[in-house]
C-alpha cells in the first residue's frame, strides 16, 4: 500500500518543483529597487534585470521575465545563454 502512494503522492507535488518564478520589468512605472516580483513592484531597466539573471542570485533557470510594452531604449549585450529563451506576446 505505501509504495502506491509514494508515486501518487510525488506526481501531486511535482507543480512545486517545476514552476519558476515571475519577475516583472515596467519602463514606465517600474524602479530597479523594486523586487521585481509583480507589476506593482516591477523593475525599469532592461540593464538592471540583465544583471540579476547574470548574478544568478534573483533570475533563476526555469523563471519567466514579463516585459511591459514600452521604450526601453538601446541595450546591447553579448553573453552565453545555457537556457532557452522564449519571446511571447499576450
């Protein structure tokens, strides 16, 4: 009985160790002293957010970044990216 409930129990839980978190960039409304973490507290730079995926200590493999319309202005980088990266319009 018990070594059925273990698989069972694993495939319910599975959601919590699959989903990422979401950060949030705003030009308009946003500050990057924000925490990033909805759009009420969303970031403002595409340079800000940039450096927190790098650092890896806030952007984590797996997360979603939602970018507002807007103008962010000219923003050039070159780096190795080891995820995919998925451009979505909703």
């Amino acid at each position: 009985m018990v070594r059925k409930l273990i698989p069972i129990l694993f495939m319910f839980r599975l959601d919590l160790v699959c989903s990422g978190a979401d950060w949030y960039v705003d030009d308009t409304n946003g500050l990057d002293t924000n925490a990033g973490t909805s759009w009420g507290a969303s970031w403002k730079t595409i340079p800000y957010t940039w450096s927190a995926a790098r650092a890896g200590n806030k952007i984590a493999e797996g997360d979603t970044i939602y970018f507002k319309a807007g103008n962010y202005g000219a923003f050039s980088e070159t780096t190795t990216v080891a995820t995919d990266i998925r451009n979505r319009a909703d």
